[in-house]
C-alpha cells in the first residue's frame, strides 16, 4: 500500500520542509500531497464533510498542517475539516490554535510545571509602558503575539520609545509579550525538534554580531548539538504540554540558571537542523507519520 500524506501548505512542493518531507517519503513508497488552504473548500453535502475543488486531496491516510505561526484565521476550517472526515491530523487544531497564540502557550507550559522567561501580556499602550516600568531598569523584549523568524520582535532599554509598529499590535486587537531581556553573551539557546515523544535533533543557535536574535535567516548560527537528560526531558514535556505530537520548542539557558522554554512551534522548519546535524530529519518525522498510520 502507498500511503498518502497531504501536507497543508501556501508555498507548494518547491518549498524545503515540503520538498524533503517529499524526499524522504519517496524512499520509504509514500507520497507527500501539497495542499494549498486558498485553493481548498470545506463543505458539507447531506451532513457529510467533503473537500470542494481538491481532487488531489482525497484518498489521505494522514495530513500535516503546516502553515506556519502566521496561519490566517481561514485556514483554520481546513484543518478541523480534515479531522471530522476521519484523516490523521498530526498536529490537530486544538494544539496547533495554542501554538498560534505565544500567551496560551506560556499558559499551556507554566500550567504544566514547565519554566518560561519573566512576561507580562500588554493589552494596550498604556499597558505596555507599565510593563516595561516592571522590567525597569533593565531592559526589555517586546514579542507579537504570532510571528515568526523573529519578526516583530524589539528589545527596548528603559528609556526607549516605544517602536512605532507596536499601536498596530493593539489596534488589531492581539496585543503584545513583554519579557525579560537576556543579552546574548549571558545565556545560550537552543532548538530542539520533539516527533512522537523523542528528541529526533538539537541545535545551538548564536545571534549574529550586534543582534539578539537567532533565527537562521538573519544569519544566526546553527551547531548540533547533544542535550543532556533535563534539558531533553523539558523539550518533551512542553511539547507533550501543547499536544503536539510534532514541535520545534525553543529552549534558552541563562548563565547561572536553569533552563526555560521560549517557544513551542507547531509547524517547525528544519533546514538548520539537517545542515547541522546531519541527520534525515525528514525522514524521521515521515517515519513518525507512517508509523501513527500502520498504527490507526
């Protein structure tokens, strides 16, 4: 039997995580069947869940949401569509609504006994310039909601304005992650990419010169890495503690403390973590899926 695999995604097959995830389930005599959110309409005919214009979407053993943080509210349907017609949906909506939003994440992780950086969830303007009067005099990180590669982010010193792109936040009614600013020289970061339970792969990440960010496409540095137990045993846990069965979690390490979750991705990249490790990460996470398959 071929087994089907529909992968939920704008970008097409031309897209690395796609492409590999095509790749490496090839090898294995399955098929990856790229799903455009825009092009697929959910429907019902006589109270039964069909896909309208998605001949190419039928016959799926499981599908793989991956839009990204930035998934728009209408795609949303799509994803719960294919779970109440029966298909494997890995990751499912509940989590992947979670991920979506960073302040339900924290929530999800700290209710889970799962430590996360010092934040305050500012609503307004006002509410934000008192969040950063708690941070004072130190600095501060100023988070979107959902982003993701590290855009939006800003970290503000105590007597900054605040960046003028911040009233949209609030004007669109999603508000604003105030947290405490680690200086890249006093801490370390980490990606780790949890599929099924296991550690599949573990990155170190470096900030570029004069950046406090550590996303690749800004030039940050990516070297495999080993975790030890704890540090692995967290990266589980927060992901088990979203219910993802497939996570990107991002840990940081800051000098004399103990390690925190940043952030948990639904639908993680993993072109870093090939280059660097090595590894077939893409065949892991298809072998996961082919696994969960056989399984059901």
């Amino acid at each position: 039997m071929t087994y089907r695999i529909g992968v939920i995604s704008v970008r097409g097959m031309a897209y690395h995580p796609t492409r590999r995830l095509a790749e490496a389930a090839a090898a294995r005599d399955a098929q990856i069947i790229a799903i455009n959110p825009y092009e697929v309409q959910p429907a019902f005919e006589l109270n039964r869940p069909f896909l309208y214009g998605a001949q190419n979407a039928s016959g799926l053993q499981a599908v793989l949401p991956r839009q990204g943080a930035e998934i728009k509210t209408a795609c949303l349907p799509l994803i719960a569509h294919f779970e109440q017609m029966g298909v494997r949906v890995i990751n499912g909506l509940a989590s992947i609504q979670m991920a979506r939003n960073k302040f339900f994440m924290l929530q999800a992780l700290t209710h889970a006994g799962l430590p996360v950086p010092n934040t305050v969830f500012a609503t307004s303007m006002d509410g934000c310039r008192q969040a950063r009067e708690y941070f004072a005099p130190h600095p501060a990180v100023l988070k979107p909601i959902n982003g993701r590669q590290g855009t939006g982010l800003h970290c503000l010193a105590a007597n900054e304005d605040l960046p003028q792109d911040i009233p949209a936040q609030f004007a669109s009614g999603r508000g604003v992650l105030v947290q405490a600013y680690i200086p890249p020289r006093q801490r370390r970061d980490f990606r780790v990419l949890v599929v099924g339970g296991q550690v599949a792969g573990a990155i170190m990440l470096k900030p570029p010169e004069g950046d406090f960010r550590t996303n690749a496409h800004i030039g940050g540095q990516a070297q495999a890495t080993a975790l030890d137990a704890a540090m692995a045993d967290q990266a589980v846990r927060a992901a088990g503690a979203m219910g993802l069965e497939i996570a990107g979690v991002d840990l940081i390490f800051p000098d004399g403390g103990e390690p925190m979750v940043i952030e948990v991705n639904s639908a993680p990249g993993f072109r870093a973590l090939e280059a660097a490790t090595e590894k077939d990460i893409a065949g892991t996470m298809v072998d996961y899926v082919l696994s969960v398959c056989k399984a059901d």
